[in-house]
C-alpha cells in the first residue's frame, strides 16, 4: 500500500499545499512547528476519520477557517484508491473513489496505516484505555464492522449510564436494567472475541520479533484480561452473572462497573508487570515490537504492507533498535513517512522532503 499524491487544505498550518510521496522511504525534514506532524496527522485522519491528537474535527481547522478539506491518492494492490475527506460547519463528508461514504465503516480499512510516535510508550506505562484502543483501532481497519460494534456498546452504555443516575423508582431501574444488560451481553461478547483474537496474534509475532531485538534473552508475553479473567470462554459464560451481582453496586455507585469497556491488556516482561519492571529501553523495545507485529499481521491478511508513518520516533531509539527498525522497513519495501528535525542526521536513502511554515519542496 502506497500514497502517492495528497494535498491539504485548511488544515492545520497547511492553507493550501500538495505533495507526491515516491516508494520506499520518505523523510520529512524541518525544525519543530513547521508542519511535519500536521502532515502526518492529516494522513492517518483521512485514512482513519480520526486524529491521533484531538478529540474535535474544528480543532484541526486552520486560523479563522470554517472547513478543511484533504485529498490523497492511494495504490493497493496495484488499483488506484482516491480518497477524500471534507469537513465544513461541523459535519464531515468522506469519499471513496468520488463515491460518499455513509457511515465510519464504509471507508475505514480502504488503506491501511500504522503510526508511531514516542508518545505510543503510553502503551505501557498507561492505563487500560490506552491499550484497549490500540487494539480497536488495528481491529477497525482489519474489520470495519468493529466501528459500529463499538458504536452500539457505548450508546448501551450511555444510556445504561443515564439510567442508573436517573430519579426512577429503584424497583423500575431493576428491570431496566436488566434489558440493557441483555444487549450489552450480546454486544459485549463480540468485542471480547474481537480483541482476544488479535491479542493472540499479537503475541505470536511480537514475542519472536522482541526476542531478536533482545538476543532471546527476555520473554514478551501479551494476554487480554476479559471482565477480570485471562481465559476468554469463563468470561464469556460468567458475563450475565456479574452483571447481575454488580447491579446493587452500580446502583448505588451510579456507573457501569462491568464489561469490555474497562477491560485490559496484560504485558508481561519475563512474568513481570511491564508497566512496573521494564526500564525505559525495554519498554521503547515492546512497543517497537507490537507496531512491527500489526505491520506483519496487516502483512499476512491483506497481502502487502500498509503504509507506516514514523513521527519522530528514530530520536526516540538507541542504535541498535534504531538499525533494527530500518533494516525492517528496508528489507520489507514498506512505504515509510519519517519526520525529523533539522538538528538531526539525514538518513543516507530515501527521498527527503524540507517542510518549513506550511510549505514543503522535495530536496532529493
């Protein structure tokens, strides 16, 4: 998978610019504040309907601006994929090959990307929501159909939520809830299965990937912790029972306290918690291994590699991890967008592009 041409407007500090990325590796050069992140940004929304940064489309408007607009041209699978996102007084418009998408789903997954920032480290040292997000967002791209299950299970939530702090009688709440219950059960169940079907597969290829950057000398272990349990069927088969013995608790508490959505991702280093024992080095180490491992599995369904976008991430690495990483990228082919700053060395292959107040020229 490959970008070939995009083209921003109004977004960011990009009013209105356009660039064509060649194969193999892509360096964004430019001193801090001038764009390059911007432009990685626009990327991974456009193919993503999401930013990785903010929460609110009108926060990636540009300066005294009502609308955005970006446009990129893909290759996957040697067919040309256009794509297009516009967003103009709060709502957003997406088109596939000049085709409107109606929903998230329609167009997620057309174009697969990996990000890497040195901000993913929160993987690790973060809580639940930040691992239970990694994993939806690679699951998103692999089955669109996981945006609207998770779409459902959270207006479940909120109106299981709103239930719960509403005024009604305790004896009416009880059988409400219990129908809201029924669905989350339903609903719960797939996301469950969802996540712990990519958990596995994680784990099968981070392990042998962290092995190599380790000399086999340390153990990564990836496991989902479904409603509290490590063995998916048990949780499964016990989900109706602790919603039922949390039901006095969540009443009086007023939240929800069961379900996927407070979920977990174990990581262990050597059996150890790796959020508590890793060092810096070791944790930069399972990171790099879990977005390689989502770069193989992207791999190994769909055919070819996805684009890997690199937001300065080789200042991040020590030498080793940061050949390690290269020779990767090198050796697979993989369509790669590096940003670095002015201060740092080139990289001796690939085009390099100079990004400077909004503006980009390629220089080689």
């Amino acid at each position: 998978m490959m970008i070939n041409y995009f083209k921003l407007q109004n977004f960011r500090n990009y009013k209105d610019e356009t660039i064509e990325f060649l194969p193999g590796i892509n360096i964004l050069i430019g001193d801090n504040g001038q764009g390059k992140t911007n432009l990685i940004e626009g990327i991974y929304y456009l193919l993503t309907g999401k930013s990785y940064r903010v929460q609110k489309e009108h926060e990636l408007l540009s300066w005294d601006q009502s609308e955005f607009h970006l446009h990129g041209d893909f290759l996957m699978a040697a067919h040309k994929v256009s794509l297009e996102s516009h967003y103009k007084n709060k709502k957003k418009m997406v088109k596939v090959n000049q085709v409107p998408c109606q929903r998230l789903s329609d167009f997620v997954g057309t174009i697969n990307v990996i990000f890497f920032s040195p901000d993913d480290l929160v993987m690790i040292k973060g809580g639940p929501l930040e691992r239970r997000r990694f994993l939806d967002l690679h699951i998103a791209q692999m089955r669109p159909g996981h945006v609207s299950l998770l779409n459902a299970y959270n207006k479940v939530i909120q109106q299981k939520s709103a239930l719960l702090k509403s005024l009604v009688s305790k004896s009416l709440k009880y059988t409400q809830l219990q129908l809201w219950n029924e669905q989350l059960i339903t609903l719960g169940e797939k996301i469950i299965r969802n996540r712990v079907d990519l958990t596995k597969k994680l784990q099968n290829v981070a392990d042998l990937i962290y092995g190599n950057l380790t000399f086999q000398k340390e153990k990564l272990n990836v496991t989902y912790i479904a409603l509290g349990n490590n063995n998916v069927n048990e949780a499964i088969s016990e989900f109706p029972k602790l919603l039922n013995d949390k039901l006095e608790q969540e009443i009086e508490r007023q939240m929800v306290l069961i379900g996927p959505h407070r979920d977990d991702v174990q990581i262990l280093l050597n059996d150890k918690p790796a959020r508590l024992f890793a060092s810096q080095g070791q944790q930069r180490s399972i990171v790099l291994s879990l977005k390689l491992a989502e770069l193989e599995l992207i791999r190994q369904e769909k055919g070819e590699y996805p684009l890997l976008l690199l937001d300065d991430v080789l200042s991040e690495l020590d030498r080793f991890r940061r050949d390690y990483l290269m020779n990767f990228i090198e050796s697979s082919g993989i369509q790669t967008l590096i940003t670095m700053t002015s201060a740092e060395k080139h990289l001796e292959s690939g085009s390099l592009y100079f990004v400077e107040k909004g503006h980009i020229r390629r220089k080689r």
